[in-house]
C-alpha cells in the first residue's frame, strides 16, 4: 500500500526489491489514541507494527522497560513467539503502520538478515549487522583471514643441517628463514632460524660450515592459524615483538606469516609506529609517532574494524610509547627499581582516543630513589601531554608524590583505601583495580595489588558502597527521552549512560571475586566461567560495551573532525535507525545489569 513506508530504516533496509514489494502490497495503516494499550500481556498479536508518529511505552508490570518513537518496530519477538510478554501502551496520540503476521513470516524465512535485526538478542543483531556490512560495504583487511594474506610456504631443514647449507637455501629459495625441525629433542620441537641469526653466527668467527642450525634456531614460536584474523596475527607480532609468526592447523605446518607482508596487506601504519617509538633517541622524536597513532585509529575504524582489536593495538602501542618515554627521561638504576604503571581506560586496555593521564610508579624497598625524582616524573608527566595526554584533573600521575610510593607505602595506602572507605579512595580504589604494569618490574605492583585483595574477603558492606557509583550518574529514564530527540538536548552521554556503569558494576563483581584480570571482556570471561554471570548476559555485556566503544569513538572522530572539543556526548538524532535500535538495547543490557547489582550488592538497602 503506501509508497511513504521508509526503506532506508532498521530492519527493512536489508530487504530486496520483491521483499519491498511485498511490504508495500501487505501493510496498512492504524490510529491509536493516547492511553490505548496497543497490545497486552498474553495477546496473541496479529501484526507488525511500525511508528509513523507518537510514541509507544513497553511495560512489564509497571516498570518501563523501553519507549519506541517513529521509525521503530514492536513487537517483532512476540509476533515470532506467538504471544506478547509485555505491555504496550500508546503514550501519546499514535500512527501505525501495521504489516500482517503472514508477511513477517515470509519476509523472515526468505531474509535471515531481517529476522535477525527484528527479534534478535543484541548480540545476534551485531552479527547479522557484521555479515550484511560484509556484503554491502568495504570490508576491512584487518578482519580477513590469515590465509588471505601472504603466508610464505614453510621450508623446513633438519637440526643437524650445517649454516653453510642453510645460506645456500636462504639464496636458493629468495627467503631470509627457514624452519628448524629437531627431533633428537624429547619431544620433538620445532624452532626458526632467520637472517638475524645468521649475522651472530658470522660474527663468531667460526666457519659456518662447522655450525649446526639447531644450536642458533630459536624454538619459542608464536603461531596462528589460517582461519584467524589478519589483525589478530598482527596484534600478536606487536605484543611478542616479532616479526614472523607460524601459520599451522594443529600439526601441520602451513607456512610463515611475515611482518612486512601484513603490513604490505592492511592499510594501517601500527608497525611502522612501533618501529618509529623503538627507534626514537628523544621525545620530540616520539611526539612524531605519538601523532600517528590517532590517525592509525580513525583509518582503522573508518574502514569497518572491530572496536575490540582497535582497542588491543592502541594498548600495545601506547604502552611501547609510555615505557619509551620512561626509558628516556628516568636513569637505570631508577628503571630496573621501580614499576611504572596505567590505570582506567589505558589499563584496562579500552582507551580509543587519548584521555586524562592516570598513571603511577611504585619503587622497590630498600631502594634510594635520586634526589631529583619529584624532576623525572614531572618531566615525564610533561612528555605525555607534548604526546596529547592531557594531565588529570585529579593529578592521578607519577609526578603527583601520592602515586609514587615503595612497594610497602603503596600497599599500605591501598589497604588504607579498603579499610577506610569515603567517596575519595573508593574512586582512587577504582582507579588503581585497573592497573597495568607497562615498564619494570612488574612484581612490584602485583605485590600491592595482593596485598589489596587479601583484605578484600566478606567486606560486604565495603563491596555495596564501591558497587553503588554505578548509580552515580544519569536517572532513570532520562535518557530513553534523549534517544528518542524528546528531552531537551539530543546529546547522550555515552560514558556515563552506559559504559561507566557497565565497566564499574564488572570491577565491583571482579574486586569481590579476587580477580586478577583488568579488562572488562577478561573479567566477564572469567565471572562466567565461574557461574557468577550468565552465559547470556555475559556475552551482551562485552557486546554492548563493544558497541557503546565504536558510538563514543565515531562520536569524538566527528568532533576532531570539525574542530570540536570531544565530548563524549553521542547526537542521537544523527544515528541511524539501526544504530538506535542497538543503541536502545546496549543500553537496555546495562539497565538491566544494573538491576542485577542492586540485588547482587544489596544497593537498595544503602
């Protein structure tokens, strides 16, 4: 029927041409006047509906579990379901396009896309969101797989082999490495002998044909496997500094992905800014490639890669940018002494774009640091903001004396912390669970960190006022209004809706667990496998943080683009349907997550 029906909206843009016809033939049109309840618990509904204008309220019970505005469709799960579970009631004066249970049907066993995005769960409407972005759209590089790339073929000698025969395949075979296969080992083990390897054996002066490969292989091989992700295999080369890794199905060898072949196959620069902060001699020199990295980020969420691995290679990079830093301002003694370390979004490895420094540094005992630490950690406080870090407003950093302590003294205040717990070391609590070591010793905060959670036993009272800030910000409906462009500002704060609340209520579940792991995917991998969290919940957790990422960083990309300050806040009217209709769900999942820790932590009794 009418030719008005939008095509370019959530589901319906996945449909074909006949699909859209079909619409078109099917659908009609409805009126609902304010107050009317358009369909009701255990109603067998007969139709699809589609919001032209007005607004409709899902209740269960009496809660509100969501609003719908135009362009949104309800209620796709109880036409598949057979029966409606909620309640929905026209809030205001309603106009409804109404498409018959028949139509749906079809639509949904000839169109797996559109089935998915109508009455799916978040996590499998991302997923038929990735695969019709596979098809419509550019897919990233980073997410073909391994064998899409060049994986050299594996040329294999025997232990036993002398250097001088190993030189003439070098030249034979055009390559720089061969494997080594040493089956005089128990078990078996197979390593790599490489150029590099080569140059040591000719700088020892023996003659290489005395020189056996075995005794210069090196055997601790990082391997992925053909159906891996390119950018996976590259995140590894980065956090293993090397520059091959074995590409094998179980046994069998497939060949060697090299370095410089991936970085010829995607079309980011993170080895190139690796290398660039390895080789820097000074910090204008890292100010350099610190300016990359930004850029390295727009390019690779621009071209469709996974927040998720955006989010790794940032971590990896920064961290080889920090610990740099550190090694070219801070003496030796000063660094084989000390452990500096990153908190918040920066250790919990979820930083996309370049936030407030929150960093520390914790000393060995016993240790005399110089008479001029307070000038070093200034100074390197001072480099990071020439790298566009800009300093915390909380002055959480090392050139802050409370963030630098002995082991002891560090121990002691985070114990104090526990022990005493105002709102002030609660949130510095907070910070310092996310803490990841990125130069030095790296015992010597894991000493503070044990010393931290062998108090952290049946505190509960403790637990429920660390867990309550999830609470801290935003209200209760508040921003289902600001999604639907009916509150006065269209801006959503996206941190504080939705990824604050979600990351906090995780570290409160992790801190009373005693868990080690400091990424939030970690954490709920790990609450799970331990029966504290769903399966489900688990899995739309780390789903809708992953989404609310991507919003908050296309978010700020556009700011950086027209010379805005970033916000953090997301214009909602400027998202797509489909981005609203996964925008309403992630942030469903956290309201309900919050629900959960209110029972979990007894927060409604505080």
């Amino acid at each position: 029927m009418p030719n008005a029906f939008n095509f370019s909206a959530s589901p319906f843009d996945c449909l074909s041409l006949n699909e859209q016809r079909l619409v078109r033939d099917s659908v009609d049109v409805a009126y609902y006047p304010q107050g009317q309840t358009i369909l009701d618990v255990g109603v067998a509904p007969s139709h699809l509906f589609v919001i032209i204008k007005g607004y409709v309220t899902q209740y269960e019970g009496d809660e509100v579990v969501t609003t719908y505005g135009p362009e949104d469709t309800f209620d796709g799960r109880g036409l598949v379901a057979g029966k409606t579970s909620s309640r929905f009631l026209a809030s205001e004066e309603v106009v409804a396009y109404q498409l018959a249970r028949q139509t749906v049907t079809d639509l949904i066993a000839n169109n797996a896309t559109f089935g998915a995005l109508l009455f799916s769960d978040l996590s499998q409407k991302l997923s038929a969101l990735s695969q019709r972005q596979s098809q419509h759209e550019l897919q990233s590089l980073t997410l073909s797989r391994v064998d899409e790339a060049f994986v050299r073929p594996a040329c294999t000698v025997d232990a036993n082999t002398d250097l001088l025969t190993v030189v003439g395949l070098f030249q034979e075979h055009r390559t720089s490495h061969v494997l080594v296969r040493d089956t005089q080992s128990e078990p078996a083990r197979l390593g790599i002998f490489t150029a590099t390897g080569l140059l040591r054996a000719i700088l020892s002066g023996i003659p290489l044909a005395q020189q056996k490969v075995g005794e210069m292989a090196r055997y601790a091989l990082i391997a992925v496997r053909p159906s891996d992700q390119v950018g996976d295999a590259l995140a590894m080369m980065l956090k293993h500094r090397v520059h091959r890794v074995l590409v094998a199905e179980g046994e069998h060898v497939v060949g060697v992905l090299e370095a410089l072949d991936v970085f010829s196959f995607l079309s980011n620069h993170s080895h190139l800014i690796t290398v660039q902060v390895e080789a820097a001699d000074s910090i204008e020199a890292l100010a350099q490639a610190a300016t990359q990295i930004t850029r390295m980020v727009t390019l690779l969420y621009r071209s469709g890669t996974r927040v998720s691995l955006i989010a790794r290679l940032v971590q990896d990079l920064n961290a080889r940018l920090f610990e740099r830093a550190w090694q070219l301002i801070a003496p030796p003694d000063l660094l084989a002494n000390s452990c500096l370390f990153v908190m918040g979004s920066e250790g919990r490895g979820e930083q996309l774009l370049k936030t407030d420094q929150d960093n520390g540094l914790v000393l060995r005992d016993g240790y005399t640091p110089p008479d001029n630490l307070d000038a070093i950690c200034q100074a390197f406080s001072t480099a990071l903001g020439t790298f566009g870090y800009p300093e915390c407003p909380g002055h959480i950093m090392v050139s802050n004396p409370t963030w630098r302590k002995s082991a002891t003294d560090f121990s002691q205040m985070v114990q104090q912390w526990l022990l005493m717990p105002d709102a002030d070391s609660l949130m510095n609590l907070a910070i310092f669970l996310d803490a990841h070591a990125v130069c030095g010793d790296a015992s010597l905060l894991e000493q503070a960190r044990q010393s931290l959670m062998r108090l952290a036993t049946d505190n509960d009272a403790m637990l429920a006022r660390f867990a309550s800030a999830i609470d801290a910000f935003g209200n209760s409906q508040g921003w289902w209004n600001r999604l639907l462009g009916m509150g006065e500002s269209t801006g959503l704060h996206i941190k504080k809706e939705g990824i604050f609340p979600l990351v906090h209520g995780v570290r409160s579940m992790a801190l009373a667990e005693h868990l080690s792991e400091t990424s939030t995917a970690a954490r709920v991998e790990v609450l799970v496998a331990r029966g504290v969290l769903s399966a489900a919940l688990g899995a739309e957790l780390t789903q809708s943080l992953q989404f609310l990422m991507g919003l908050k960083l296309k978010a700020g990309l556009t700011e950086m683009d027209t010379q805005r300050p970033v916000s953090g806040a997301v214009e909602v009217t400027k998202l797509s349907s489909l981005e609203r209709d996964l925008l309403k769900d992630a942030l469903g999942v956290v309201k309900q997550f919050k629900a959960l820790m209110h029972y979990r932590f007894k927060l409604d009794a505080l």
